[in-house]
C-alpha cells in the first residue's frame, strides 16, 4: 500500500518511460525467468518418461505463459503497472475520486440489499 501511495502521488513527477524501465520490465524478466525454470523442472519427469516431443513443448510453454501459482501475484503487480497512468491521472483530478467513490459505495450497498433481500425470501 506504501509503495501505491508513492507511485500515486501527484506532486512526484512521473515519467512513463522511467516507471516503466525501473519497475515494469523488471517484475516481467523475474516473471519470465523463474516461470522459466519452473516449467523446465515440470517436464522432466515427462521427459524421462519418453513422451511425444511436440506434447512436452505444448506442456513446457503453457507453463511458461501461466506460471506457477505462487507467482500470481507479479502478474497482479505488472497489471496493476500497465494500469498506473490511468490511476495517476484519475488521483490528479480529486472530484473524479469523489465521484467513483460515491459511486462505488452506492453500488455496493444495492447489490448487498438485493443479495440479503434474496438470502432472506431462500429461507
């Protein structure tokens, strides 16, 4: 959350080239290279085993694409990444703020009633 704030902040200049040399392509090479290494260590027992040659290298770079589970999280963070100039521009302007806020707790609040209301007429 810190490091949002930080990124978010519009007094901090911002340039979009720089963010995304020092954060984006970072996070997408450590991506890449242990989604790698974990999609290597996946086929070797297929390997082993004598399996079709063009099977193994499906199962090796779907792997690769997808990742391990555990590394979802840096496919959260390049998103949250590609996303951050819309944010930025979006916490400039304050009134936009107020606005999806308002809205956001409104919406949330009709589709809690409808959800109870439903919940309440199952019973």
């Amino acid at each position: 959350m810190v490091s949002g704030a930080l990124i978010l902040n519009p007094n901090k200049e911002f340039g979009i080239t720089k963010f995304f040399k020092k954060h984006f392509l970072k996070i997408l090479l450590i991506f890449v290279i242990w989604s790698f290494i974990y999609a290597f260590i996946n086929i070797v027992p297929l390997i082993s085993d004598n399996k079709d040659t063009t099977e193994i290298l499906n199962i090796f770079f779907t792997n690769w694409a997808k990742g391990e589970y555990h590394m979802g999280f840096l496919l959260q963070l390049l998103a949250f990444y590609i996303a951050v100039p819309i944010y930025r521009l979006i916490c400039e302007k304050i009134k936009i703020v107020e606005y999806i806020l308002i809205i956001w707790l409104i919406s949330s609040c009709v589709i809690s009633a409808f959800n109870t209301n439903e919940i309440i007429k199952g019973y």
